[in-house]
C-alpha cells in the first residue's frame, strides 16, 4: 500500500472490507463510529462483492493471518500512539 489505510493506522472503527479473488482483498471506507452507514453503503451496491464491513482490529488479524500481510499487533500500534509517533 502506498498510501496508508485505517487498518494500518487506527485501533478502533469500522471498513468496508472486500475479496474479488483468493489473493485479493481490499480495504475501502473507515469510520469511527458509524457502522450502519458503511453498511447502507454497501448493500446499496446489491454485489457480496462490494464487501462486508468489519471492526478494525478483525480486519487486521484477517489481513495479517490470512493473507500474510505485514501489520504491527495491537499492543505494538497501543505503544507507538502513546510514543507519539502514530
């Protein structure tokens, strides 16, 4: 990812969550604290392929354990906000 995702930078919160393949996932719209919204949003588009929204902290252990992606664990992304340096 070139840019930054709320699943790279946030604790907690909700995404649009999404699969078109069995390698690819994707990562769409976060919010804070409005799932309800996201899921309008995405049963709007009437395709499972518009994705499911999730919690954050699932979307990582998905992403980190299903698809070998390289994201820092809870307690690490806890210490860097407290560091100041997230």
């Amino acid at each position: 990812m070139s840019e930054k995702h709320a699943i790279q930078t946030k604790l907690e919160g909700y995404v649009v969550m999404s699969q078109s393949g069995p390698d690819s996932l994707g990562f769409g719209t976060y919010t804070r604290t409005h799932p309800a919204y996201l899921k309008e949003r995405v049963e709007a588009h009437q395709s499972p392929a518009a994705g499911v929204v999730v919690n954050v902290k699932r979307a990582r252990h998905i992403a980190r354990e299903y698809h070998g992606w390289d994201l820092p664990d809870e307690s690490e992304r806890r210490h860097q906000a407290m560091a100041g340096d997230a």
